[in-house]
C-alpha cells in the first residue's frame, strides 16, 4: 500500500496513525484507516480499513472492511470483507461477499448466509420401543391338510391357471 495518509485525503477519510493506542468503543460515520492499535468495539457505518502496520483486538462491524494488518476477533461487514495477503485474522467473518487473498492467515468460520449463527433447539431424545418378533408365518403344506382339502386345493389351482 503506498502512503495511507494520501488515500484518506483523496477519499475524506480519517486516519488513526501508527502511533495512536485506543481502548473503548469507536464508533465514526466516514471512512476509516486504522495504522495503529484499537482495542475494544468498532461500529462503523462505512468503509474501514486495518492498514499493514494496524492491530485490532475488537469485534469490528461496518459496511465495507478491508483487512492488511492484524485482527483479533469478529468482522461483520454489511456488504463486503477483504482479506488481503499480508491480513492475520483470529475471529469469524460474517458478510454477504468475502474475499481471502492468497497468503494471509485467516483462523475461524465464514458465514455469507446473511443470518448469524442460529443454535438449532436440542431435540429430545426419541425412545424407540422394542419391536415386537411377528410370529413367523405356518404355511400349511398339502402334507398338514386333511384328504378332502388337497384335491380341492389341486382343483382351485388348476382353475386360476387356465383363467389366467
């Protein structure tokens, strides 16, 4: 990245120098540079960027992030988040479009669903009641029928066969 302080004036941006230690909550309205060390949240209604020499240790939340220096916790970007080579994140991103360029160091999950992470409800457990044994079936051979039945059974046999 050429000099960051030239991008923020072309673009109306802020710039938190390489120098500053912030700890709290920041919120801003305008573009963001972050060349130093933030430590607690960050909401943001626009674009911010973690430049090279920035370390973040806050759950971050704008419409557009974009990551080269190092994050320790969640991004939420309500349209976009790139991930850039030199970009160490520790933390989840959460956001319709991701980008993770090759050669940075993601650790976590990435959710573009648009919904955050729902726990699905315990279902109870289910106790299946023992199946009953079905009491196997006797066939009667023509050997167990009484005389009288075998040649009406041979007669009904023959009958289906040529109706068929």
């Amino acid at each position: 990245m050429s000099n960051p302080y030239d991008t923020a004036k072309e673009r109306n941006s802020s710039v938190l120098g390489p120098t500053l230690k912030f700890k709290g909550e920041l919120t801003a309205d305008e573009d963001l540079l972050i060349q130093g060390r933030i430590e607690g949240s960050i909401k943001h209604s626009s674009s911010l960027t973690v430049g090279e020499g920035g370390h973040v240790k806050a759950d971050v939340a704008a419409e557009y992030i974009a990551v080269e220096g190092r994050v320790e916790g969640d991004l939420k970007g309500s349209q976009s988040v790139t991930i850039r080579e030199s970009a160490k994140i520790d933390g989840n991103i959460i956001s319709p479009t991701v980008s993770l360029l090759e050669g940075a160091t993601f650790n976590g999950k990435i959710d573009m669903s648009g919904e955050q992470e729902a726990q699905a409800p315990e279902r109870p457990e289910v106790k299946e009641e023992p199946k009953q044994k079905a009491a196997p079936a006797v066939e009667e051979t023509p050997a167990d029928k009484p005389k009288g039945q075998k040649k009406t059974q041979a007669k009904a046999d023959k009958k289906s066969a040529s109706a068929a």
